[in-house]
C-alpha cells in the first residue's frame, strides 16, 4: 500500500471537509489583519518595481557601452546607420549631449547601487513587518484563542481527542494556519502582481518574443492543480501519524517508571522506532512527489530560455540590420534589451517554480486549519443559561433524581439514581472498579450533564446555575492528584490566587501537610518538579486535600482520597478532615472501613445502579455487598493481638 494512501481508520473516519470553506474561513482571518497584509504586500512591490528598475538600467548601461564602444572604433562620419543605434532612455530621461560617456556610466551604476541599497532596506523592512505579522499577531491570537477554548470545553471533548492531538493542534497546527497568510495568500497576491507586472514589461519589450516564451504557462498551472490534489490526503494522513507519534511519546515519558519498571525498554523502543519510520516514510513520499514535480518545472522553464535564446536571437540580428533606430526598434531589440528581457523571463520563471511552494503550503495549511477549527468550532456542552439562578452560597443538599448517563451514548454507567443528601451530611460511595463511582461524583459540579434525570443542589438543577458559581461552591479532591510545576503555595492557593499565606498554612494544617512542607529547602516556596514529582504519592494527595479545604467550599468531593496513603497517615487525615466537613456536605468515594464508618450514608454502587444505602451499622445488619465487603476488612483475633502488642490498642 502506498505511504500516501489513507489507511489507518483513524484516518478513513476523518470528517472530510471541502477545501472552499476552509479556504473563506481562513480568507476571514486575513481580513482580520488586512492592515498588516496590506503594509507586507506595499513593500513587496516597492522591491518588484526596484529590481525591475534597476535591471532596466543595466539594459540601458549595457546598450550605451556597445554604442559608444563603436563611435569610438569606427569614425563617425563614416559610420553606417545600420551599426551606431542610441540606447533608449526609460521615461525620456536621457542625460546632456554635454556629459562624458564615462560621467553616464557613472550616474548609471549610482542609480543602479542606489536602487540596490533601497531594495536591501525594503527587504529588511519586509522581513520585519512579515514576522511581526505573522508570528507577533496571527500565530499568538490563534493560538490564545485555540487555548481559551480548550479551557471552556467540556470534559467529553477530551475524553474523544488524544492529549497527543490536542498538543499538537496548539503547536504544529496553528504554525500552519499562518503558512496559509504568508506562505498561501501574500505570496499568491505578489505572484499574481510580479507576473502582471514582468508580463506587461516584457510586453513592452518585445510582445511576441513574450507570447512565445509564456506559451506554456498554462500548462504549468495544470500541472500544479493535479499536484495539489496528489499530496493533500497525504497531509492529512501525515498530521493523523505524528499525533500518534507525539501520543506514544507523551505517554512513554509519563510513564516511565512502569516502563523501567517492567523492563520493557527494548520493547518500547521498537514501537516508537516502527511509529517513527512510518512517518519518515510517509514523509519521504511526499518529498519524492515534490522532487518529481519540481524537475519538471524547471525542465519547462529552460525550455522558456532556449526559446529566448532562439528567437530573440533572431530579433537582436534584425535590429543590428535595421537602417536607422527607429526601423530598428519596430522590427527587433537591442543587446540591452534582450538582457532585461532574460533578467524578467529568469525572474517570471523563479516565480512560477514558487507555485510548488505554494501548492504544498496550500495543503499543509489546509489540514491544519481544519484541525484548529474543529477544535474552535467544537460545541461548548456545558455552558450557564442565559439566566442563570443565582444561589450564592449554597446551604449544601445533593439530589440526584433518577439519573441516567453513558459516555458518547454507549451503555448507561449510571442508570436511574436516586439518592438525597442533606447539608452537612458525608456520603461514602462504594464499588467495584467500573461501577460509576467517579462518574457520580463527576455529575454535581457539571463536568458532565445526565442523559436523563436531574442533579439538583438546593433543589436547583445544576444545569440552571452558573457554572462557575456552582463550582465554587465545591471542592474537589481528585483521585489523581494533579500538581503544577509551581510553588507549594501556589498549588494550594490554586482557587484562591489572592489568598494570604495565613490562610495557606491553615488549610495545610488541616489536611496534615504543614509539617512535611515545613522541612523541604524553601518551605511553601519550594518549586514542585512536573506532576509534584518530588513529593511522595501520600505528600501529593494532602496538598491536593489543601488546595480542595482553602475554598471553604459548602460541599466537598473526594475521590479515593487515602488511596495512595499508609493506614496510619490516613487515620490523621480523616481525623483532620471531620473537623473541616463541619457544616459542608461530603461525597467520598472509599473502601477503607475505617473511612466508611465515618459517613452519614453509605451509597453501593453495582454496574451504576444504586444496590444498597444506608449507615455503616444498617448495612452490616443486611446480607449483601456492602457487609461482606466490611467483613473482608475485619480482621481476626490473632491480627487484633499482633497490632496491639506493635501499636497499642487498635477500634478496628
């Protein structure tokens, strides 16, 4: 199967999109910055109209030299007319009868320096303004804006889309929606501008010598279509592969220690160098279309030359033979300008080789804008209401009535939930793995929205209240607990930025974190590595307790909070925490009968169907799921003699 052939289902999937919406759609975008468009596209025809007046110039230098050199050779009187032809001067600028033939040369290679100089400042200026254009404003609001829209779009977007994807379309992707401005839409203007202008020049040169040489123009244009429309699956094949690169990678480096700690290096070597020759392949097939196409155009432009070199040859002989200057410019053309002439065709031909440029940028561009606006035109699921219902400080009580919800419309994962619980209560939630224990949780502060039924707080549906009120109102505690790269006090002043360190050092008291971060280097001012890499799991779980308890929030989520914590550091914690759950309602996901017993109510959970609820004590009463589950975690009275001789006298 060919590398640039579309093969992978990820890729068969793929929503095709027509190219011509894309094309206005990015069009807009320029309009958007049109006046810096319009300043890059003014100085690149001020350096096209300064090469090209230059190069006239030198066409004029060159025919005053040979008229000249002649005089001087043969004597004037006896000179034929069909030899001795004056240069003709642009826009009738011809010098004084009283200067020196060496005086004009020299004001002809000044203005020719003069032009250069300028044209060096222009193309400066060019560069300057390009840049700043492109990477100062279209690339840094593109992406701000892809950014800002990923914070607002809801979880499920994620859940469908590799993080691998996502970077990527912040990076790569936008990079190839400013090709589009530059490498696309200005470069098409100022080619479509320096052909009009080298064809009205060579024009006024000579128009047949100009018919002939461009005889195959058309021809190229339709070798460059049949190009685009080769190498654009290609592209899109080769973004879909490098996801898949930067995913394998992205997840290797998070973990590396399952990798190293399986020994499972070699194997996993061996997958990204297969993922990363099928991208060199795919890539080299792309390059070997470009490499055969671009050989070809410049096979079609020498073809140009030789028809230059034929027939203007051909003119230059009847120009030499005309009788006088003006039978002379009627029927050929001068030395000088036949080297003007070649100077424009050289410069037309560089131009159009540049349409393979463009055409490949075309593509490039075109797959990753179609990816950046599916991310910017991706629907925003959860979103307040026009008029939302403003609760302020909620009192803290948790319905759920008869709710359903299923990921991307699969089967349910809760199906029918119904439960209450009042303000200051702590509800415990257990469950096999799979059975819609995190998902629960993941329904109050609206990561998510139910299929059916309602999630009320206060008897107010969360759909009616402000998103960002409501979450307020909560805190969570996740069941991975995700540090930034920041200070201590920072990650714990995560919701509250402003907060003082008075009111850090409190919360962190409370989740039992103040001490250990009193011994590291710099205290709260301590730098986490990435992911808080340089805190034990236990470490990372209190802050993260912290970060949850500094929002003093009415209703708290903890999701398998002592999961990654030792029997003795948790009895702390929960010690700590009861005192922090005064007034607020609580909603933890545990296993642990020293955690269950805590709670107010306990809610089973079997393939995300509520089997049982009650307290601790109602349940143990019942036979069922709950009690045997509690009765695995009791130990016998053996254990109970052991411990107590180790620990002292144990409830448990």
């Amino acid at each position: 199967m060919e590398p640039g052939k579309q093969t992978d289902a990820e890729t068969e999937n793929k929503k095709t999109v027509s190219n011509w919406p894309l094309i206005r759609r990015m069009l807009g975008l320029v309009w958007i910055y049109r006046a810096g468009c319009i300043k890059v596209l003014i100085l690149n025809l001020l350096l096209l109209a300064l090469g090209m007046y230059g190069l006239g110039l030198m066409g004029v230098g060159v025919d005053f030299i040979r008229y000249h050199l002649l005089a001087d050779t043969i004597p004037h009187n006896s000179l034929p007319a069909t030899v001795a032809k004056p240069p003709q001067w642009p826009f009738g600028l011809k010098p004084p009868d009283t200067w020196t033939p060496m005086a004009v040369l020299s004001v002809l290679a000044g203005a020719i320096l003069l032009f250069a100089g300028i044209r060096a400042r222009v193309n400066f200026l060019t560069a300057v303004e390009t840049n700043k254009l492109v990477q100062g404003k279209i690339v840094v609001d593109l992406r701000a804006r892809v950014y800002d829209k990923m914070q607002r779009l809801s979880f499920s977007f994620f859940d469908t889309n590799p993080s691998g994807s996502l970077i990527n379309r912040v990076t790569g992707d936008v990079q190839s929606v400013r090709m589009f401005v530059d490498g696309v839409v200005l470069q098409v203007i100022t080619l479509l501008l320096s052909l009009a202008m080298y064809i009205a020049y060579m024009t006024r040169i000579n128009p047949s010598l100009t018919a002939a040489c461009l005889a195959s123009t058309p021809l190229l244009w339709t070798l460059t279509a049949r190009f685009s429309r080769t190498v654009g699956p290609a592209y899109n094949e080769n973004r879909s592969l490098f996801d898949r690169l930067i995913l394998m990678l992205s997840e290797n480096l998070q973990g590396v220690h399952v990798v190293k700690g399986f020994a499972r290096q070699p194997e996993e070597i061996a997958k990204f160098e297969k993922m990363n020759n099928r991208v060199r392949d795919q890539q080299f097939w792309i390059f070997k279309k470009i490499s055969t196409y671009q050989p070809v155009i410049h096979f079609m432009t020498h073809v140009n030359i030789i028809i230059m070199l034929i027939y203007g040859g051909y003119l230059v002989m009847r120009y030499e033979e005309a009788p006088d200057a003006a039978a002379a410019a009627a029927v050929g053309l001068s030395i000088g300008q036949l080297l003007v002439f070649a100077g424009l065709l050289q410069q037309f031909s560089g131009q159009v080789a540049n349409i393979t440029n463009i055409a490949n940028s075309i593509q490039q561009s075109l797959i990753g804008a179609q990816r950046v606006f599916e991310v910017l035109d991706a629907p925003l699921k959860i979103t307040s209401p026009f008029d939302p219902v403003r609760c302020g400080r909620c009192r803290g009580e948790v319905s759920f009535d008869n709710v359903t919800f299923s990921y991307l419309k699969q089967e349910p994962v809760l199906s029918n939930v119904s439960f209450t619980v009042r303000p200051g209560e702590c509800a415990a939630i257990l469950g096999q793995t799979g059975s819609g224990k995190t998902t629960l949780l993941s329904l109050v502060p609206r990561f998510y929205d139910p299929d059916n039924g309602h999630v009320m707080i206060d008897g107010i549906d969360v759909r009616n209240m402000d998103v960002d009120e409501l979450r307020r109102n909560i805190g969570i505690v996740f069941q991975e607990s995700f540090l930034f790269s920041n200070t201590v006090a920072a990650n714990i002043a995560f919701g509250h930025p402003e907060s003082d360190r008075e009111r850090i050092e409190k919360a962190a008291k409370i989740a039992c974190a103040h001490d250990f971060i009193m011994e590291m280097p710099k205290g709260y001012d301590t730098i986490l590595h990435e992911s808080g890499a340089n805190l034990s799991g236990g470490q990372r779980q209190r802050i993260a307790i912290a970060r949850a308890l500094l929002l003093e929030p009415p209703i708290l989520l903890m999701d398998d909070p002592t999961a990654a914590i030792d029997p003795e550091t948790e009895n702390e914690i929960m010690k700590a925490v009861e005192s922090a759950m005064e007034g607020r309602t609580t909603f933890i996901v545990a296993h642990r009968l020293s955690t269950l017993r805590r709670a107010d109510k306990v809610i089973v959970l079997k393939k995300g169907r509520i089997i049982q609820d009650g307290t601790h004590e109602e349940l143990m009463q019942i036979k069922g799921q709950y009690s045997m589950a509690a009765q695995l975690q009791i130990p016998d009275k053996e254990s109970l003699r052991i411990l107590g001789e180790n620990y002292g006298d144990t409830d448990d």
